[in-house]
C-alpha cells in the first residue's frame, strides 16, 4: 500500500523555549525529569508512524496521551519542536506560508468534536465555507456542497441554521464542510465523543459507508476502544505522549505490546475483531471428485473423522460425503464420488466476523466449509474450535446464546 502520511521523530514541546528541553530529551531525560527542571511539558515524544493511502488509522489514548496534539501537528495548526511530517513524499515542516496553506486547502480537511459550525450561516452556508475561502464561484460552491450534503444524510436540510439541528446532525454538516473540499485527508478529531451512545454509532456506520465509497485516507482520534476497534484499520496507542503500539485490531487485541494496552483490551467481545479467518482449521484431508468411496473411507478412517469435504482439482467445494454414504456407495458399486449424491455442507466466506457467523455455527450439524473469494476452500469451521479461539490469551465472551 502507498504511504500517504509518514511522521519521523516527531517531538513536541510546549514552553517558550522548547530547545533547552529538547536537549535534555535527546540526552535521556524523562518527560517528569523535564518538566520538574524546566516547567515544560513534552507533548509528542519521538513518535513515528505512517498512514496507508485509503486506510482509516485511528490514534487513541487516555486524556493527555498527546493524540490530540499529534493530529494538529500533522496539518501544522501546532508546530512541531522537531521531526518530519511527510504528505505524499513532501516534507510540509519545510513549506513557506503560502504552499502550507494550498496543502492545507487541497489535500487536508479537519472535522472537530464541537462541530465548528458558524451559528449565523445555514447548513448550505457552512458547508460552502472551505471553497467559499478559496474564491470558487458562487455556483460551483454550492453544487459541490448540496451533493456532499445529500451524502452525509441532510439533502432538503441546507436552508436550516446550526440551531434547528440535532448534534448528530451538527456534525454531519461538519463531516458535509469538510468533504466539500474534496480532501485526500480527513483529520478527525475526536469528531464524535460528544454525540449520544445512538447518535455516535449511528456516526460510525455513516462514516464506514462513505470510506466504503470515497476511499479517503483518515485519521481518527478518540479515547473510546471500541470506536477504535470498529473503524480503524490499523490503530495507533499513546501514553504519556509515547507511542506504545501501533497494529491491526486483531493484533491489539491478541497481541498487546505491554499492560497498558492488555488493560485496554481486557474484556473486549474478540467475536467483534476476529473474522471466520482467524479461527478456522485447515482443511485437511480433503477427497477429490475422482477419488472413489473407499479412498473416502480409508482417509476418514486414518484420520479419526466421520466426514470430509469434496473438492475438484481447483479447490472448488462439490459437497460433504460421511463414512456411512460412503459405505453404502462401495456397496453399491459406485467408483467415484462424482457419482454420489454429496451433502450440501454449509459455506461461509472468511472475511466474515465471527460475531456475525455465531447463529449459523450454532444451527449447523455439520462443519462449516470455509471460502475464499474465488469460492475455494480454504479452511473448516468446527464448533468446538471456535470457542479455543474466542477462549486464548484470556479472552473474555459470551458466545452461551450463541452456541451450546
């Protein structure tokens, strides 16, 4: 994947005269040894990241974790004490005033927790704003914005003022004002903390379904683990300005780099991060169309089973034959299994969550045969196997509605 946002050793210092400080940092001192001989906080402390084009990345942390003051480094808004902030190869720490102000208008839009909205200006008014600034035409403007409008759910809304909406509403003219300009990044900054639990979710979906369609690259602030774990790609941990972890929500949750992290993730539902992938068993042995009825045996047999998949030469599933029908089919003379009437075992692609397949793992009698997006069979779902890996490192869940 292209590297659309890279940060090299970003450090960021509040006080007057931040260098006394940095120097203390590069010879070792801590951010409490810093702050006691000089009364300057270290905000952002040698963190490196980078962000994938096209990928929602998702920085979180407790308050004071310097994820907030992270994202405003990464437009500028808040100037780095040292390190480097690459946006598509070019370093903007070393921009003049004006280029600055183009990245900042053409390729970069900021969605902030309190909505923004100018209380005096409709919701047409403040979507415009961005381009209006720009001195695009009245008509163009305004095109742009009632189509972003209409995508964010406040088609027929654009005469209202601030006042007349809901807070989810707010902040989906915010989200509207924002795309209006087109950006390649989304800076969002705890964008929907101070949304009701309803609202927020609501938030959430809204946001996955326009990523979905517009593939922008996003990076998301919050505090909350399971906003995080529910939109983010790849997801970033801050602690006392320090990165501690950065990975994919199933690495955070199976892997956490220290106790901080296992602090945050303890109890976590893992069918809401693990897909069928993460569980499944390969899918061994397997029989082929050609084979015969008693191959079928002998392999069911040497391997303790009392059913197993058939598949033709590219890995296609035909069905699922059980040491009785195979039995009864060398009884009957049959010489290969293409002959047989097979069970239709039930399928399910890997990518699925494992909290969305509960029900059917529940229901079926028989494993579950899993599917790649070519439709070959790639791995076997068996009940018991399920819960060993919902069960590992401690996991906590309750699967007991779900399977018995």
């Amino acid at each position: 994947m292209n590297v659309k946002i890279e940060v090299k050793n970003l450090i960021k210092i509040f006080g007057t005269q931040p260098q006394r400080a940095l120097k203390l940092l590069q010879a070792g001192k801590t951010k409490e040894q810093i702050l006691e001989e000089t009364g300057y906080t270290v905000g952002i402390n040698n963190v490196s990241f980078s962000v994938h084009e096209g990928e929602i990345f998702v920085v979180m942390g407790l308050s004071g974790s310097g994820k907030s003051t992270i994202l405003r480094c990464l437009n500028l808004l808040m100037e780095p004490t040292s390190g480097v902030i690459m946006v598509d190869g070019q370093d903007i720490t070393k921009l003049k005033a004006v280029d600055l102000r183009k990245v900042r208008q053409e390729k970069m839009a900021m969605v902030f927790q309190q909505f923004a909205l100018l209380p005096h200006r409709t919701v047409l008014q403040n979507a415009v704003y961005g381009l209006e600034v720009q001195g695009i035409p009245r008509e163009e403007r305004e095109e742009k914005a009632r189509k972003c409008l209409e995508m964010v759910g406040l088609g027929g809304w654009e005469d209202k003022y601030p006042d007349e909406l809901s807070g989810g509403m707010k902040q989906r003219v915010g989200l509207a004002r924002a795309l209006t300009n087109d950006p390649d990044i989304l800076l969002m900054d705890e964008a929907f903390s101070a949304l009701d639990p309803l609202i927020r979710e609501e938030m959430q979906d809204e946001l996955l379904n326009l990523q979905q369609r517009m593939n922008k690259t996003i990076v998301f602030i919050t505090h909350d683990l399971n906003e995080a774990l529910k939109l983010g790609d790849r997801i970033a941990f801050l602690r006392g300005g320090s990165l501690i972890q950065v990975g994919t929500p199933e690495e955070i949750i199976t892997s956490p780099a220290d106790d901080y992290v296992a602090r945050f993730v303890r109890g976590v539902d893992r069918t809401k991060i693990l897909t069928i992938q993460d569980v499944m068993k390969k899918p061994q042995p397997v029989v082929r169309l050609s084979d015969g009825p008693n191959v079928a045996l002998r392999i069911m047999k040497e391997n303790g089973i009392s059913s197993v998949f058939v598949v033709d030469r590219s890995r296609q599933i035909h069905g699922l034959v059980t040491a009785d029908l195979a039995l009864e089919a060398s009884k009957s003379g049959i010489r290969v299994l293409s002959e047989m009437d097979l069970i239709q075992a039930p399928t399910i692609y890997q990518d699925v969550l494992v909290q969305e397949a509960l029900p059917l793992i529940a229901e079926s009698k028989l494993p579950l045969a899993v599917l790649d997006q070519e439709k070959r069979l790639v791995g076997i779902i068996i009940r018991g196997a399920v819960l060993a890996a919902l069960a590992e490192d401690g996991g906590e869940v309750d699967v007991s509605n779900s399977i018995r």
